[in-house]
C-alpha cells in the first residue's frame, strides 16, 4: 500500500525526504525523469524538475504529479517546498491542493539553520530577502510564505510559534478554526526539531483532511505522527557493497556548499576537479567533456570531488587546497590569466509580473481525480 506520496521540484528535495520514509523503515522510491515506480512500495517520493522551469510548465507538471499520486490511491500527500522559498511555491502548491483538503505549510528546516518566526523565514537568524541564497535566486515573489500563498490566490493564514508550543489540543483548535474560516492554507511558526514534532502530531488529528507542504524538516517527523513503520513482513533491502571510490559532485553557488567543498577537499585520499560549467551544458560533445578526466581520477582510486564552476581547472589535491588557504602562491606562467566563473542564473520570470498567477484563482481538478479520490482509497487523509 502506498502510504505516502511526496512531490519535490527537484532531485535533492525528493531524495532528502525519500530518506526521511526510508529511515522509518518504510520501502521508498524516489523516481525521477517518468521514471516508473516498482511495486509494492509505502512511499514515493518523485522529482518533477520543475523549480527552473517557467510558472506554466511548473504548474501543469505539478498538477499531473498531483493527479497521479490520486490514482495510486496515495494515502497522505507531501508537497516538499524548499526551505528558502526558491521556486514557484505558490503556485505549485495551489494546484496541488484538491478542493477540501487543508495544506500546512512548514517550510523550517532547524538543521540547517532555517527557522519560521512570526510567519518570516529566517537563515540563521537573518531574514530571508536579506541573504545570499535569495538574492542569488532572482526571485520576484514575497519572501514570507503566508504572502506569497496569497498572491498564487491562497486564502492564507499564520500560526505564531507560542501557539505551536501550547500543546497538541490547543494547536489542532487552531488549525479547525483557521479551517472552519474558509483558509486554504495554514503557514505555522517552527523554530526547534520539537516545533516541528507538534506540527505534525497536530495535523495527524485534524478532522479535515490534510495535505501536508515543507521541507525535509517537516516530512522527518511525519512517519511517528502518521504511525507508518513499514511492513514488518518485509525483508531489510540489500545494502550496496561498499567497494571503489566514490565521485561527489558540488554544483551549488552558495557560500555553504562551497566551504563545505573546501572541507572535503582537506580529507586525505581526497581528489578535486574543476568542471567547467560551459563544458558539461555544451554535452558529450564538446572538446572539453570531462568524462575522461573523471574516469582517470576514479580508476586511480581516490575518491573525487568534482565541483562545478570553480576555478582553477583540472586535479588538485586537498594539500594543495590547503596551501592556497595560507596564504602561499606558485608562480604563474606567462600568458596565464584568471578568469571568473560565471554567475549562476536562474531563468527570469518576468513575464508573471504581467500576467495572472498560471494557476488561477484557485487548483482546478479534473472530475477523474475527485472520483479517484473518492473510490479508491477510502482511507486517504487528504
């Protein structure tokens, strides 16, 4: 039985929370480009790549995500939004959100340092339009979530961070009342791991049915809250031999993932290459494909970080790496300059400064879905 369904707009949001089932001792699947899912699996976790795609194609793919997930008689629903709001958040989730049920929306991930406050995200305690991960995204929407579930046409509400913590039964009240008053969507404070817990414990007794929305943080506490262990009967899958060296590809811009790349890059047996970004988007066929860098380095034996966008090219060790932190230099060849990368770029939207919001007023399903809904899974909770 399909207990639960997650629908991420890109690889690392669906892996992030097929590991999250996993861990519960859930079988998991996380499908990506059409790929099908086996059989017999408790949670899906399927990546639509839609986050750099222009707000109609998102939307029509969300919507077919959403639609699926109905015919597989899913009975829980998680639409995982990052955790910065990067994307079409809004839209994507209005045209997920079938005609009754409620969507919560918690986008805090405490782990890593983003918190919700008083409906405002926050990266380590700075608010979200003020960081570097938000001004590297372009976007053109509200960066507090309530504000821009509104502009997709929303009825949204907030639910402050004292209310969270005042227990269970005072929070599932809350969650009805905002319900009973006509809201679509619930956007509620977390600032801590246990914020995060009662979330998911309260949405797991409202009346309504549910569908849930956030980041990894959320779906971590979801398998308690919703009681999903996985079928005892079921034998532990095989682990992968842990044989051969192993390739760790970096591709964010971000100040984090780079530092975190340079830590990586000090372990000893450690390799780094230097990806051209023009190279890998100009395909096998370009003069400067990395393919046979990469398998050179892996047929040597040491494990290969590979970071794209970087400066300078080719192999470097983590010693090497180090030495250029303190502060020491090699002479130059002559002739040689240092080019920089080129900035990251996110496809412009500015067509949705013109336009309605694709998605309309409100999600719009087809008659086949409600009915599918309805006779399938009686007992799905959203």
């Amino acid at each position: 039985m399909l207990e639960v369904e997650v629908i991420a707009d890109d690889l690392a949001g669906a892996a992030d929370c097929g590991i999250a089932f996993a861990a519960a001792g859930l079988a998991t699947f996380v499908a990506f480009a059409d790929a099908p899912a086996p059989d017999r699996i408790e949670a899906l976790s399927v990546d639509t790549d839609s986050r750099r795609e222009p707000e109609r194609e998102a939307v029509r793919r969300a919507r077919a995500a959403a639609e699926r997930a109905v015919a597989r008689g899913a009975r829980a629903l998680y639409r995982k939004i990052d955790s910065t709001l990067r994307g079409h958040v809004g839209p994507e989730l209005a045209e997920t959100l079938p005609p009754s049920p409620i969507a919560l929306v918690a986008p805090a991930f405490p782990a890593t340092g983003r918190t919700t406050v008083g409906g405002d995200v926050l990266v380590h305690g700075v608010l979200l339009e003020r960081t570097e991960v938000w001004r590297d995204a372009r976007m053109d929407v509200p960066a507090r979530p309530a504000e821009l579930l509104v502009r997709a046409g929303l009825r949204s509400r907030v639910i402050p961070l004292a209310t969270v913590r005042a227990g269970t039964e005072a929070l599932v009240r809350e969650i009805e009342r905002h319900a009973a008053a006509g809201a679509d969507a619930i956007v509620l404070d977390a600032e801590r791991e246990e914020d995060l817990a009662a979330v998911a414990r309260a949405g797991a007794r409202v009346a309504r049915p549910v569908v849930w929305s956030g980041s990894a943080g959320l779906a971590r506490h979801l398998p308690v809250a919703l009681r999903l262990t996985g079928d005892p009967a079921r034998p532990p899958a095989p682990r992968p031999p842990a044989t051969g060296a192993v390739l760790v590809v970096v591709g964010s811009r971000s100040s984090v993932a780079r530092e975190q790349a340079r830590v990586l890059a000090d372990e000893p047996g450690v390799t780094r290459l230097s990806l051209d970004p023009g190279a890998l988007l100009a395909g096998p066929g370009s003069a400067r494909w990395p393919a046979a860098e990469l398998s050179r380095a892996l047929a040597a034996g040491a494990d290969v970080l590979a970071v794209i966008g970087e400066e300078p090219q080719g192999p470097e060790r983590g010693r090497r790496s180090r030495r250029r932190r303190r502060g020491s230099s090699r002479p130059t060849r002559r002739g040689s300059a240092a080019s920089s990368p080129p900035a990251a770029t996110w496809r412009a939207r500015s067509s949705a400064r013109s336009a309605p919001p694709a998605c309309g007023s409100r999600a719009r399903w087809s008659r086949a879905s409600r009915s599918a809904s309805r006779t399938r899974r009686p007992r799905s909770r959203w």
